[in-house]
C-alpha cells in the first residue's frame, strides 16, 4: 500500500484556524472512512504560541458542531515539513508569505491557501482564494468555521482526485 496523504494546516500562531483545520479536515476524513489514507496535523509559522493547545474559541465552535478537537499543542513549522509533507495548507497571505520563506521557496508546489479549494468538489478547480479571517482578531469563530469547512471539503476531493 502506498503512503498516506500527508497535509499540514498552517496558520500564524497554531491555536485557532489551523487547529480548526486539522480537527475538522480529520473528523471529514473519519466520516468518509478514510483515516488510512491520511496523516493530518498543524503548525505555526510564528512561535508566539508554541506549546499552548487549541484557543477556547476554536473548542467552543468545534463542539457547537460536534466535531472532537485533535489533542494538540501548537508547533512551528520547519524546513523539513516541506519535505515530510504532501499539502501545506496556509490560512492567509501573511501565513503563505511565512510558509515560502520557512521552506525556501515552493519548487514541487506543494503550498496552498486553504480557501483555494473552496469549490472544488462543485467546480472541479482550484480558484482564487480569500483567507480565513483570524478569529484571533475578529473573535468570529463561526465565520471562520465555515470558511474552513468549505476549504476542507474541496481538499478532501482535490486529494482523492490527485492520489499519487
């Protein structure tokens, strides 16, 4: 059997949006029955947060919705996550911006804005892709979890559709 699909969720500082990102791309894997095929997890690409877990924001929107919370404690990205990784999956400008600097550049094209996917399960393309508000600062956490929901769900279908 081949390796699994490995994808990063990246964000600033690794306890909101893309603590939200891997919960709920996880709990979306789960439901397709496809927790083989997949090895999700996160970081940050600042070190504000490092070892601090998931915002009670992001706790409190994921159990609205019924959505278990990854156990996790925040992480910096490194160089080597560009190798380990299939997906690194950015938030915003900013994090893309900080993604490219941390993997010197993006030759295998493996970086993406998370809202790129948005439609893709109904388009069957990528599109381009607003970012995903900071709940840190807008304290939106629900706006925040449809715009990842959205973005998960094209994600899931890009990476069926682009198994290797």
């Amino acid at each position: 059997m081949k390796d699994k699909i490995k994808v990063l969720m990246i964000c600033h500082g690794n306890i909101c949006r893309s603590t939200m990102a891997q919960s709920v791309f996880a709990h979306l894997v789960k439901l397709h029955h496809l927790e083989d095929l997949f090895y999700i997890s996160s970081a940050a690409t600042s070190r504000e947060e490092i070892g601090n877990g998931p915002h009670y924001g992001t706790v409190n929107q994921l159990r609205k919705v019924n959505i278990p919370v990854v156990p996790h404690r925040a992480v910096q990205m490194t160089p080597a996550d560009y190798e380990k990784y299939d997906y690194l999956i950015g938030m915003d400008t900013a994090n893309m911006r900080n993604m490219n600097r941390i993997a010197d550049g993006d030759p295998e094209g493996k970086i993406y804005k998370l809202l790129s996917f948005k439609d893709y399960e109904e388009a069957g393309k990528l599109n381009a892709a607003a970012d995903v508000a900071d709940p840190w600062y807008t304290g939106d956490f629900e706006t925040t979890y449809r715009d990842v929901l959205a973005g998960c769900t094209g994600l899931l279908a890009f990476c069926l559709e682009h198994m290797k």
